[in-house]
C-alpha cells in the first residue's frame, strides 16, 4: 500500500517534470521566433521579467534584451538603473550605459520624436510668455508715458494702430505687444526689441512641428507603420495600412504580410511599389519572397537589380545565402565578404540572433527612422497654410515692418520720459529745457545746480526719497518670482530675457516630458527630468543672486 502511494506520488513528479520541461522548451522556441519577427516587443518582455528579478540575473537580461533589440533606450536606461552604485568606478561604468541609451535615441522613433516635441513645445512656450513677461512688466510704466505723448499731440495714438492686426492670431498680437513695449526704451535694450520681433517671426515653425507631432502621435497610421519598422508589432499594420497611396505606408503594410508569412501577398505588394519608385529595398524584400517561394534564381535577379539601382549590404548578404543553398561556396563567401565590408556590425547582430536557427534566413529592409520622421512630419504639415493671411509670410512681413518703426522712432522727439529721481513724466513740449542724466527740470534745479530755494529743494528731496523707496520695494518683491523679471522692469532687458529665457523653457520643457511620453510609456525621459530640473535651480537661483548684487548696488 505504502509502496503504491509512493510510486503513484513518484510517476505523478516525474509527469509534472517532463510536461514542465517540454513547457520550457516549447516556450523557448516560441520566444525565439518573437525575437526576429517582432523583437521590440520581446525585449520589453524581456525587461518586465527582469524588472520582477534582482541582481545579475535581471542585469543578465537586460543585457539580452539590448542584444534582440540594440536601438530601444529604455534597456540602457533599465541597465544604468539596476546597475548604479556609488562606488566611482562602477558608477562611470553604469554612466556609460546612460549615454549609450540618450546616444541610441535618433534611431528609435517614438523616443525621439517625443523629445523633439518636448523641445519644440517648450521653446514655443518660452517664445510665447516673453513678450507677455515684458508687456506685463513693462506696459504698467509705459502706458502712463503714452497717455502724456498722446495729450500732447493726439498722432501719436497711431502707434496703437499696431494692435489691429492682433485679429489675424496670437503671434500678431504677441509682436504688436513687443513693439509698444520696447517703444520707450532706448539705445542698447532697444536692440533686445529687434532681437524678440526676429525671433517671433519664427515662431509658426516650433508650432508647426509641435502641431505635426501631436498629431502624429494620435495616427494610427503612423503609430502602425513604425511598429512594422521597428519590429513591435505587425497585426496592427496589416490591419490598419491596408490599401494606402503613401508610399512608405504601402511599404510598411508589405513589410508586415512579409513578416507574418503571407508571402504571396507581399510579393503582389512589392510588385505595386517597384511601379511606382525603383527603390532598391522593394527589390531586396521582393526577392526575399520569391527565396520563400523557392524561386532561388528569380530571388537572386531581384537582388542584382537592387545592387544595379544601389548597393546594399543586405543585397550582397541575401545573395550570398542563395550561392551557399546553391551549394556554390566560393560566390557566396564573395558576397559575405562584400556584405560585411559594407556594414559589419550589421551582419554581426544579424547572424547573432540567428545562430542557432537552422532554416535559411533573409535580411528585409524597412524604413530608417530618418524616413519615418519626415514622413511623419510631412503628414503633419500637409495642411498647413503658407501664404494665408494668418500664415507665416504674412507674420513675417508684419514683424519687419514693426522693427522699422522700432527703428524709425528711436530718436523720436515726442517720447515721453519718466524722471528718474522723482518719477514725473516729461516731454520736450511740456518742459522748456530738457535736462541731461534722465532728470526732470525740477530735480535738476533742486539737484544739481542749486538754483532752487532750500524749501523747494527739501520737498524735491522727499518726494525723491518716496519714489525711489517705492520702486526699490517693487524691485525686491519681484525678485523673488520668475529670474530675469527685475532685471526687465529695471530696464535691463537683455539680461532679464536672457534668464527669463532659461528658466520658462526648462520649467516647461520639465512639465512637457511628463505628457509627452506617447509611445514609450512606462517608460520615461527620467535622465531629461533631472538635467532640467537642475537647469531650473540654477538658472532660479543665479539669476536672483546676478539681480540681488545689481540692486544691491543701485544699478537697477
Ligand atoms: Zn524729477
Ligand atoms: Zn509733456
């Protein structure tokens, strides 16, 4: 009895053993054929195992999944994060995979154009709050002057003519603001004027690319055919890319009834496309579906071709597989030569993957990722408007016209000036004689040449006093906000647009990467977030101590 238990409990073990072994094996296989024909998603799969595991085991197959798929940022990244320790020498080496991983970012699509869009996007909110920062600084001790000027003489109301064009779109406005803004400044900070009303007239083209990658980052289309390209997904494709004129998308619905086996179909795909552009790759992956046909000779033609139009080391790889199944060893070890001159480390990472495959594998061709972004891009621009009222041209003409009258009215004798003592505003109409050093007549009497009564003087003096105390308390309580603000308010407008500059595109770019991550998510630009946010400290607090030491000293 004890003897039946115990032999029923040992063949039931050695049942669950076999079936666990032919599960491992089965399933080896099954990862194997996922890593060549979608790789990407096989290293992610890779990197959630090793994101349960610790120590050299999750290292050892993080560095696996870099090997299926070497141009995904998120295994370095992985890499760096599970590997980092204080210790200096190992902490350099655990960089290195940090580098390596921000270094691989232009060939991986959605990484990339997530980071550009984060760029683009943060710059065009740095150049869109500027002139606000300015015209809010600025309009409240301009607009006083302005008042004067126009009581003196109503023409120069035509300045706020410039205004008119604000209902074509927000960058008219935003450039008619500068220009009022900058009116009343002279010699070198008008010159930070000129500069802004440039830079604005570029504005349309951050916008532009931040509208095409919104929008492509929303577009099946595009979201399929890069997962064709970069080996995530093929199902999607073939579901979504069927019967589409564009080019690259026809190539990628082809590349993805390759990739699944539908080889007769593919084929019938690549035959359309050779119809409409002699592109060598349509050659190279026509001639890999005849191979899978058989049709060795007919695969072979096809990859002359593609060598006739432009060389590629896949042409000379493929045509030295087709020599060695033709047994001809010589001209396949000819090809293979040629094939590795051209791109070694290519070859190399394609033969290690396939080591230990025994059937005869081809190298396809996709789209590069620089292809993939144009067409990206491309997409988006589609639509966009050049020479439309409120497009780009006209924007253009606009600024250049403001910066001459920016220009033209630098000398202006009806300007407006607020004396820099006791704040009263003056003009050449209203004061008999204009004093130099920025000065009203009264202060320049009670001041400088003594020819006021003590009694007058003292009451020029306390009104000074008010005055002055009055604006350095503003000056203090605005350099606590954002850096660069006192500096534009003291009239130090180069300076204070420079660290304005900074630290609005770092705090924006720092909120766009934690929305702009489509695509890539779980993962993250955490190396970005931390380079900004010490932008965003030091910039902050450097821009305060360079105001600080200024008002300290009575420069501002
Ligand atoms: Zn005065
Ligand atoms: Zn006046």
């Amino acid at each position: 009895m004890c003897l039946k238990k115990t032999a029923v409990l040992f063949l039931s073990l050695l049942l669950f053993l076999t079936q666990l072994f032919f599960a491992r094996t089965v399933g080896a296989e099954l990862t194997t054929k996922e890593a060549l024909t979608t790789p990407e998603t096989y290293s992610y799969l890779l990197l959630e195992e090793a994101g349960k595991k610790s120590g050299t085991e999750s290292v050892k197959l993080i560095e696996k999944a870099i090997k299926v798929s070497p141009n995904d940022p998120a295994a370095y990244f992985e890499l760096f994060d599970k590997t980092l320790s204080l210790q200096p020498q190992e902490f350099f080496h655990s960089l290195n995979h940090l580098f390596k991983g921000i270094a691989v970012y232009p060939r991986s699509f959605w990484w990339f154009f997530n980071l550009t869009g984060i760029l683009s996007g943060a710059l065009l909110t740095a150049l869109v709050l500027i002139p606000i920062i300015i015209a809010l600084t600025r309009l409240p001790l301009d607009i006083p002057l302005m008042a004067h000027e126009i009581q003196e003489n109503t023409r120069t109301a035509g300045y706020l003519l410039v205004l008119i064009p604000s209902l074509l779109g927000p960058y008219y406005f935003l450039a008619s603001l500068c220009f009022l803004s900058f009116l009343h400044l002279k010699e070198r900070p008008r010159y930070a004027g000129y500069l802004l009303l440039i830079a604005l007239m570029f504005a349309p083209l951050p916008t532009a690319y931040l509208n095409s990658y919104l929008s492509a980052s929303s577009s099946p289309e595009i979201k399929a055919a890069v997962a064709v390209n970069e080996g995530r997904s093929n199902a999607y494709a073939i579901e979504t890319l069927k019967a589409k004129k564009e080019i690259p998308l026809k190539f990628s619905y082809a590349l993805a009834l390759q990739k699944v086996g539908r080889i007769r179909a593919a084929a019938g795909e690549y035959r359309k496309l050779i119809s409409l552009k002699k592109d060598p790759r349509f050659y190279i992956n026509l001639g890999n579906c005849y191979a899978a046909m058989k049709r060795l000779n007919k695969a072979m033609d096809m990859y002359k071709t593609s060598i006739s139009i432009k060389p590629l080391p896949s042409a000379y790889y493929n045509l030295s597989m087709l020599a060695r199944e033709k047994l001809d060893f010589t001209a396949g070890d000819g090809y293979f030569q040629q094939a590795s001159n051209m791109d070694f480390d290519r070859i190399a990472q394609f033969r290690e993957l396939r080591n230990d495959t025994k059937t005869l594998d081809l190298m396809d061709e996709g789209l590069s990722t620089r292809e993939l972004l144009l067409f990206a891009v491309g997409q988006g621009l589609k639509d966009a408007k050049i020479f439309s009222l409120n497009g780009p041209l006209v924007l253009m003409a606009f600024s250049l016209l403001l910066i001459v009258m920016l220009f033209m009215s630098r000398d202006s004798t009806a300007m407006a000036t607020r004396c820099r003592k006791c704040g009263k505003l003056y003009c050449a109409a209203c004061e008999r004689r204009m004093p130099r050093g920025g000065m009203c007549t009264e202060c320049f009497r009670s001041m400088i040449s003594f020819e006021s009564n003590p009694a007058e003087r003292v009451d020029t003096i306390v009104k000074t006093h008010n005055y002055l105390k009055k604006r350095r308390r503003i000056l203090n309580i605005l350099s606590f906000t954002i850096p660069g603000i006192t500096l534009l308010y003291g009239g130090r407008v180069f300076s204070g647009i420079f660290f304005s500059f900074i630290f609005l595109f770092s705090a924006s770019a720092l909120i766009l990467s934690e929305f702009f991550r489509f695509n890539i998510y779980p993962y993250n630009h955490s190396w970005l977030t931390f380079v900004l946010a010490l932008i965003l400290i030091l910039s902050y607090l450097s821009g305060n101590l360079y105001t600080m030491r200024r008002l300290k000293k009575g420069w501002l």
